[in-house]
C-alpha cells in the first residue's frame, strides 16, 4: 500500500466531530421529497431509513459509505398504489419487495461475482448509471422552477430561490475549506429557505402546531396480492439501480464494493432495510442515487457519517416539529440543489466508461450505449396492458440483453 493510500485510510479512520453534522446532512437529500409526494408520513420515513441504514450497514460489515432512503423509482408505484389499495395493502406490496431483493442476493451469493461481471460489465453499468442522473433532470429543472408547486410567488422569484440555492452548494463544493466544504448541501439549504422565508412563501403555522415529542405515526401492513403482484416487477428498476450505485459509489471511491463485502450482502441488506421499512410504514429503504450524488460531491467517504445520519434520523422522527419543518422546505429549495445531485450521478456514469476504457468506436458498445440513453432520456415505454415497462428497468434489461446477445468480436462502426 503507497503512503497515500495509508493516509487516505488513516483519514477514513479518524473520528471527528464532524462527522455528526455531515451526517446530519445526508437526511435532507434522502428524506424530504419522497415520503411527502407519496403520502406516507415523513416522521415514519425518517424512522424507518434509520433502522434501514443500521441494517444495511451490520449486512455489508460497515464498509459501504451510503444511506439508504426511497429510490424515486418507487414514487409512482406507491402513489398508484395508495389510490388503488390504499396505504397498508401497498405497504405489504412493499414488504414483499424485500424480498425479492433477497432473492436477487441469494442468486448473487451461489454463482459469485462472475454473474455480475458477465451481465453488468462497464458498457452496460456506465450508461445506465447515466440515465439514474439524466432521466431525472426533467424532474430536477421542474422543481427548480417551481411547476405544480402552488407556491405564493412570481415565476423570477422561484428562479432567484432554486439558483441561489445551486450556486451556494456548486460554491461551497468548489471554494470552501475545512469543515465547510463537507455541508454543501445544508449551506445551499440555508440560503435557498431563508430566500423563500423573504418572498413570503413558507408558512411556519405547521410547524407551531406541531408538538415537541411525538411517536411516529407507524402505520402496519396488509397483504393482497393484487398489490403484491403490482409491486414485485417494479423491483426490477431498483436493482438494476442498486447495482449502478454500488458501482458508482465504488468508483468514486477507489474500492471494490461488488467484491467486498459484495453484492450479495448490499442487496441483502437493501431487502432486509426495504422489508422492515414496510411493517413500519415507512417508503422503501435502497441505496440511493441522491446520496451517491452527495457522497460524491462532499467527497466524504466515512461509513460513520451514515451512522450518524441513521441515528439522526431515529431521534428526529420522534420530534413532532421536524416532520413539520421538512414539509415547509418549498422544493423550489431541493430543486436547485438536486440539479446538481443528479448531474453528478450522470458524470460518474461517465467516468466509468472513461476509466475502464470502454472504446465506443466498437458497434456492439456503440449500440448498447446510444440505445439505452436514447430510451431512458427519451422516455421509451413498453405497454403490455396491466404493465408497463419503461424507464430505468427498461433500459437495464436491454442494456443486459443487448451485451449478452450482441458478438464481440465486432468492426468499428462507420457511424457518425
């Protein structure tokens, strides 16, 4: 091991005071925007991607520097699924959605690694880990202008809160020292809501009625097949998901994670943190894009700032207030920033196929790769009737198809 390595390690293994407060961090990325677009009660949110966290981080050893909170891949099944069987019956669809997690885990665990490096090498990893980013930019710019927000204010003013929030994240990432330039999101927060208390758009009335201490509102599930049926397929998307974080977070890292502790053990413990968030009430419990975003950004690669960030949420779901608080964010605030986030997740998609040198001059990588960007930006649907594939799922299995079928030895494409 080289003496930056050693040092990089002796850093990793400091124990810092700041790592309370980065952690802290992490919550507003994961946990203000899902629980609140599905229905299901934020306080319960926090709880429960706590417990996740914990789980997941007892599953893969405490290696994998990440916090686990609802993918927005599940946004609209939940939401169809509280119109169609209300809130426990899909909650039960949840819980069994750990387990198909599980299932993959298992699958994992008796053919190794060498399923997962024959059917999600770099050219199929890298422009799906692109299209997580880009495929969500529409909902990023959206937020970040205000659309469908009802907000009390003029469409400049929206802009002025959302950029200012940007530019104070992009700033502090880039210029800030010490300290400082570990809380870029929370600085770009801070300026983004203190803006939005200055148009006049954020009422604190909530938050006032809102008592001190408060038991989470757990809500338990019920078990019907129709919506157990409904949610196993959309599992798909975020394994396929789950894969391109740990791949992303890997590369940004410098380690390994498919390998140790293994995919076999992080998808465990997405199925365990996702099925436990289910009895609960709470939205499901993955790795997430927007924290592989921030883990980016902030540089920050301890495993214990996400420990801190699960034993904030834990305390702060029992504090009546907070749930309150995080509904009086405008997501004009969140929009700015998430601009940013999912960019990110998009340039490490890239970074993958940059550094594994995946030559694009080759028709079959060629192919794979403008096939999948094409369809995950372009919104590509697949209709069946009773389901519809599309989007991140859709593009993982003709990513996986695509590089299973397609021969490799292959002319260099005369295209472009």
């Amino acid at each position: 091991m080289t003496k930056d390595a050693i040092k990089h390690e002796a850093d990793l293994s400091k124990y810092s005071w700041q790592d309370i407060f980065t952690g802290a961090q992490m919550l507003f990325v994961a946990l203000v925007l899902v629980p609140l677009l599905t229905g299901l009660n934020p306080n319960v949110a926090l709880f429960t991607a706590g417990i996740g966290t914990l789980l997941f981080q007892l599953t893969t050893k405490g290696k994998v520097p990440v916090f686990l909170a609802s993918s927005f891949a599940f946004i609209a099944p939940i939401s169809f699924g509280v119109a169609q069987w209300g809130i426990p019956a899909t909650l039960g669809g949840l819980v069994a959605a750990g387990f198909v997690f599980m299932f993959f885990a298992f699958l994992v665990k008796i053919n190794g690694n060498n399923i997962i490096n024959r059917i999600l090498p770099p050219v199929v990893t890298g422009p799906i880990i692109m299209v997580i980013g880009l495929s969500l930019a529409p909902v990023a710019v959206g937020m970040a202008m205000g659309k469908d927000s009802d907000l009390p204010a003029e469409n400049y003013q929206l802009i002025i809160i959302s950029m200012a929030s940007l530019v104070t994240t992009l700033a502090m990432a880039i210029w800030a020292k010490g300290f400082f330039k570990l809380v870029p999101i929370i600085a770009g927060i801070i300026v983004g809501y203190t803006l939005s208390c200055l148009f006049g758009i954020v009422s604190f009335q909530p938050v006032i009625d809102a008592p001190w201490f408060k038991v989470p509102d757990f809500t338990f599930p019920t078990f019907q097949w129709q919506a157990i049926l409904y949610m196993l397929p959309i599992v798909i998307a975020p394994t396929i998901e789950h894969v391109g974080d740990i791949m992303a977070i890997s590369s940004v890292t410098g380690k390994d994670y498919t390998r140790e502790p293994g995919l076999q053990r992080t998808l465990l413990g997405d199925g365990l943190a996702t099925s436990t968030a289910g009895f609960l009430g709470g939205p499901p419990c993955i790795t997430y894009a927007e924290v592989i975003g921030a883990v980016t950004l902030t540089r920050n690669f301890k495993t214990r700032v996400m420990t801190w960030a699960a034993i904030w949420a834990i305390l702060m779901s029992f504090v009546g207030k907070i749930g309150a608080f995080l509904s009086s964010i405008p997501t004009v605030v969140m929009g700015g920033i998430m601009v940013l986030l999912f960019g990110s997740i998009a340039s490490v998609g890239i970074n993958i196929l940059v550094k594994h040198k995946v030559d694009l001059s080759i028709s079959r990588n060629m192919c794979i790769v403008s096939l999948v960007l094409v369809f995950g930006i372009g919104g590509m649907i697949f209709d069946f009737g009773s389901y519809a594939l599309q989007g991140i799922s859709l593009c993982g299995i003709l990513a996986i198809v695509l590089n299973l079928i397609l021969p490799h030895h292959t002319k260099p494409t005369n295209i472009g």
